[in-house]
C-alpha cells in the first residue's frame, strides 16, 4: 500500500492511498481543480479514483466532494449522520454513489480492509480510517480533541500515521483568535496540540519502524518547524527518540507528500 498527504492544514485535507488494485482517498476539502493538481503532482488522476472516504462535513474537508463525485463517478462513503449534514453543502450525489460506512465498521476492497473509528470532534459524527493490507497498517487521524484510549486501540502499532499536529498551546493563547474559538480549538472536540499529539504518538508506536506525517498545521497558530521541535521534545521526555524508529515528516497546506510504501 502506498499513500501521500495531498495537501493538509485549515483550509483543505486530502489523503490518497492506492495499492496494486484500488485508489482510495480520505476527504476531498478541496476544489475540484485543486484535487486535480495535486493528485496529478504525485503522478495519479482522479479518474483513478475508486472511492472517497469522508471523516466529516466540516468544509476543508468536503470541498470538492460534490464536483469531484459527480465530474468522476466516484463513489462516496460516509456514515449516515454524516450523509445528513453533507446535504445542502455538496450539492446532488446520485443515488448510486453514495455508500453507507458506518461508525466502527470495516469494509473490504480485496486484500484492503479499511476500518471507521469514532473521533472527538464537533461534527455530526466525525470517524476516521485505519487501513489494513498484508500486516501493514496506515491510520488517519486528525481533527479530534483528545485522543481516547479507545481511538488508540484503533490505530496503536501502524507502520505509517497521518497524525494532527494542530497547534501551539502558547501561540493559540497569544494569537489574534476571539476567545470562543481558542476555546473551541482546546476543547475536547476541537483538535489536538503539538505536545498532545506527541504524547499520543508515544502511546500508540511499536518499536518498528514507523512514519509519521504531522498534519492539520494550523496556518496561525502553529509551523512545521515549530510542530516538528515541539514533538520531537515532547516524545523525547515519553522516551522516544526520534529518528531512531519514529520518523517525523513534515505535511504541506498545498503540496502533496511524497508518495511512499507503507
Ligand atoms: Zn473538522
Ligand atoms: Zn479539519
């Protein structure tokens, strides 16, 4: 299985993964023009696209859902409090694409199970993705308050995370955001901090070999180097040392990752 973070942040998210038969995304949150940039800089085109997996109806990560849906027949799967609030925002999805993933499911595409977990978010019902194929896993998690012990069942041991890495704690603070938003953000279903996030990380790796992708930067109140240094040190006081098993990758708002092997 192979993956790259199409682009990540506050105003747009897109994963894409792909094996040797299927090519999947997680959320499309931007233009359908945009989707196809940055789907053709790793090398792919939309129209390969065999499904789209929504987390939630929150805009940056919808965007294009509607265009790309109805410009590439590309079947939709979101669960059904989803579905609700994604009326009205994506226009007309014909009947025949639009699928049913329910909150802690796993539907499988031949050798690759993709498995739905509940996150902490302030959405009708955000889920996120973990997938499975030949012993490898990748997991998708961003947009979540908190990480829960039950979420970390779900995505413990991946060889490869797309992992929110929202914000600086301090940098929230200081910033130029009305108080309800920064409430908003550090409540239990806004998203996680740097240092959250890193103490999650220490909870869920094995010692193996391990990729993760910190995403979801907050254009304000975080930068990569900031989010990489804040984790890093944050890991380093839960006894991880980065480099040696865990590797930190840096998302782009409006570039894709490299596409890699997990
Ligand atoms: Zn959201
Ligand atoms: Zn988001």
């Amino acid at each position: 299985m192979r993956f790259s973070v199409l682009a990540s942040g506050s105003s747009g998210n897109a994963v894409f993964i792909e094996n040797d038969e299927h090519t999947f995304l997680v959320d499309a949150g931007f233009s359908a023009k945009k989707m196809d940039s940055l789907v053709e800089g790793i090398g792919r085109s939309m129209k390969q696209v065999d499904g789209i997996f929504v987390t939630h109806e929150h805009s940056d990560h919808i965007k294009g859902i509607g265009v790309v849906a109805r410009k590439y027949g590309i079947p939709i799967y979101a669960n059904e409090k989803t579905w609700q609030a994604m009326d009205g925002l994506v226009g007309n999805i014909p009947l025949d694409q639009r699928f049913q993933f329910d909150m802690e499911t796993v539907k499988s595409f031949g050798s690759l199970d993709v498995q739905s977990f509940a996150v902490s978010h302030d959405a009708a019902d955000p889920m996120f993705y973990v997938f499975h194929e030949n012993g490898r896993k990748l997991a998708v998690i961003t947009d979540t308050g908190y990480v829960s012990d039950r979420m970390k069942g779900f995505i413990r041991g991946a060889d490869a995370f797309v992992f929110e890495s929202n914000h600086d704690v301090s940098m929230l603070q200081v910033g130029r955001y009305p108080w309800s938003v920064k409430r908003r953000i550090l409540s239990d279903v806004g998203h996680v901090s740097n240092e959250d996030a890193a103490v999650a990380i220490s909870e869920v790796v094995e010692q193996k070999e391990t990729k993760i992708y910190l995403s979801h930067l907050s254009k304000d109140n975080n930068m990569k180097d900031l989010a990489r240094m804040s984790v890093t040190q944050t890991l380093e006081t839960c006894g991880i040392i980065t480099g040696e098993f865990v590797h930190l990758h840096d998302t782009d708002a409006d570039q894709p990752t490299e596409l890699v092997t997990v």
